[in-house]
C-alpha cells in the first residue's frame, strides 16, 4: 500500500486571513544549480527564520545545522532562536573555493563536542567551547556517523584512473575517537564485489559500454557522474550518507540489519545499501528503478527505512518510507505539484519521536516539519544569504530538549 499525501501549502490558524501577495511565490522551489552554496530564491521583507509554527502538534527540540561561508554550527530552539553556536578554524588559500573547503555537515557528540568535515580537507573535532581538540587532513565529504563504541566512520574520496577516464571513488574509513584510523574500505578495491551486489543498469561502466567514443567534455549524463571542470573526474558510486544501525527488532531476526552494521547511499547509481560491520560486506541492496539520486536512508525503530528521494528525472523530490523486507513503500510525502518540493541535490529527513517527519529542503535552504498525515507543522528558511539570495542547508537534525538543555546547563 502506497500513501500519497496531498499539500499546496501550510494550513494557516486562520484559513480567512489575507495572504501576502508573493505567497505563492514563497512556496515554489526553483530548480538549483549542483552543489552550489546559495538558492535560486531572493530573500523578501521577513521570509527568514521560523515562518510557521503549531507547537501543540510540533515535535519540541533543537535544531542543529551548520553554514559553510561562516564556518559556525547553531543550535536554534523551535521559536528559531540561537541557543549555543560553535566557530570553527578553516584556513582557506586564495586559490581555494567555498566548495572546496566549506563545511557541509557537523555531528553534535553525547558531550556537546561537535564533528566537523571540511569538505575535501580535513576532519575535526571541536569542543563546546569551539576549541579544537585534534584535526586530520583528509578528502572528507558529506557524512560522518559516530558509532556506539566512539569511533567514528567518514566517507573520503580519491581519484584512480578508470577506463581511460579521472574517476573519482569514495572509502570508508574508520577512526578512533580521537581521529587514529583502524579500517578501512575502498570502492575501486571492491568493484567486482559492488558490481556483483548491486543493480549495473546505471553504472559508470554500462553507460560507457553503451557510447561508441568517450564522453566530451561537458556532457550533462545524469548516471555517467557528471563530469566537472577540467583536471576533475567522473563520479563512480558518489557514497553520501553513512549510518550505523541502531538495536531494532529487525536486526534481532535478520542479521543483515543487525546493531553496528552501516547504511549507506550509492546515490550516482541510485540504490542504498547494507554493509556488515568488520567485513563491509553487502548484506542489502535496494532502489534501482526507484530512486533517483537519493540521500540520507536512516533504520527506524519499526524495521523500516526513510529516505530523502530527491527526483532528478522526475525534476520532483519525495521522502519515502520503505519496509525493506518487503520492498514496500509504506510511506511518501510528495506534495504537488512538483516546484513546491524539488532539492536537485543534497536533502535529508528525520523521523521525530512524535511520528513527525523533518525534511531538510537543501537546495532551497528550507527545513519543515510535517505530521503523518502531511500537515506541516514548522517552517524554517535559512537567515544567511549572499546579497538577497538565501544559501542553501545541507541537513538539519532535531535534538531531544532533555538532551541539549542538560548540556547547556552542564556548560
């Protein structure tokens, strides 16, 4: 059984007030550039902050997200404002770019200290006090997920030469608590594994197989990586998200989603899978002709698995709910029509203890908070912007309030 939710925008107290001319306009989502750090969206007179919010039906907590130009990391209560942030040290060469080392994603520690990935450079940690506590140079990029132990994994690319082409293959490394490597996976080592594992319809190597010369320069193949500037390669899996399984009672009958194994998102061939812990070997595989570029697959509690649909052939993004021992999708929202919810890239979801789904709208610097049933109960637009253009956020995760006041205090 699918569920399809149905929204063209927040239900207000008072469906008879006037809206604002622009209205509309404040819900569509415009089509984003890849990777850029700002949205195609000019920012208007108070279209900043938290614009919309039922706190009797809300999950309470606080929001954590981090911004790349300004190198910070804030904690927001659900009124949007700033509770606690972290600064952190970035040296930037001239010759670099925000893309280059700006920080997509930082993770909030048991203890108030904060990981941090500076896109491309290093991995570090800070404490709650911004003070860094140890820093490793490394082609870090979009995730980090902290295991019960402490330890820590991060996905890490490299460039190896493949088929007469730059490709770029992502690693999973495995750290310490205090940054020291103890394992390590590579892609490029294990591709007739991943090949054997996964569906090929949309690897790198069936969409080579499938042209008779090369691919130019500039060529826009959604599934062939999308190749960059020149002296920049192909993207072979593109691995964005890294979980470690929680206990469920799923892993207590299928060993393939047992406590400790990881997670992961092969987004550029469209499928999430499941690696056994130690081994990284594939236990579990899904998405082929369903997903599109995907983000942020996270187990629930039920056995289930959410996950961020961004739909770029769809040009429309969805969060799924699937049950992976079916392969039933038991849950989507994916409101109409397609420019009211569409990230091209980036995006994440997060299942609230209230049965709430955050979805992080990435592109468009957006984050909401909808209910089963597709009401949204919470919006918030990114204050940071370029000029009057609003930057884009990677992901947003809400922290139980018992948490982080116990921390605040405790500071």
């Amino acid at each position: 059984m699918v569920i399809l939710l149905i929204w063209a925008g927040p239900v207000l107290a008072d469906e008879t007030e006037e809206k604002p001319e622009d209205w509309e306009r404040r819900l569509e989502m415009l089509r984003s550039v890849p990777y850029l750090g700002t949205t195609q969206d000019t920012v208007g007179g108070g279209q900043t902050g938290v614009l919309y919010w039922v706190p009797e039906k809300a999950q309470p907590g606080y929001n954590l997200y981090c911004t790349k130009d300004t190198r910070e990391a804030f904690l927001l209560d659900m009124d949007g404002a700033i509770v606690h942030h972290w600064t952190y040290p970035m040296e930037v060469s001239e010759t670099e770019t925000d893309q280059d080392g700006g920080s997509d994603h930082a993770i909030l520690l048991e203890d108030g200290d904060l990981i941090v990935i500076r896109r491309n450079k290093e991995l570090l940690r800070i404490d709650r006090d911004s003070k860094v506590l140890w820093k490793r140079a490394m082609l870090a990029h979009h995730d980090v997920a902290v295991s019960p132990d402490g330890s820590l994994y991060v996905i890490v690319q490299e460039i190896r030469r493949y088929r007469g082409l730059r490709v770029w293959f992502d690693n999973l490394i495995h750290l310490t608590a205090d940054g020291r490597e103890i394992g390590r996976w590579e892609t490029y080592q294990h591709l007739n594994e991943l090949k054997a594992a996964l569906d090929t319809r949309d690897f790198l190597d069936t969409v080579l197989d499938q042209r008779t010369n090369p691919p130019p320069q500039g060529d826009d193949s959604l599934y062939a990586g999308r190749p960059k500037t020149e002296g920049h390669g192909y993207d072979y899996f593109h691995l964005n998200t890294i979980t470690v399984l929680p206990a469920t009672p799923l892993g207590e009958r299928d060993r393939r989603f047992q406590e400790g194994n990881l997670l992961v998102c092969f987004r550029s061939v469209n499928q999430i899978a499941v690696l056994e812990k130690g081994t990284y070997h594939i236990l579990w595989a899904w998405g082929q002709a369903e997903l599109e570029w995907p983000h942020h697959p996270t187990l629930l509690p039920n056995g289930h698995i959410l996950i961020f649909d961004n739909g770029v052939k769809r040009q429309r993004s969805r969060v799924l709910e699937m049950d992976p021992l079916t392969a039933e999708i038991v849950w989507q929202y994916a409101p109409p029509p397609p420019e009211v919810f569409y990230s091209y890239t980036r995006g994440s979801a997060q299942r609230l203890d209230n049965a709430n789904t955050l979805i992080c709208e990435s592109d468009k610097g957006r984050a909401f908070e909808v209910t089963p049933q597709g009401e949204i109960v919470w919006i918030w637009l990114n204050p940071e912007t370029v000029g009057d253009v609003r930057k884009t956020v990677y992901r947003m995760i809400r922290h139980p309030e018992a948490v982080i006041e116990a921390l605040l205090e405790g500071g």
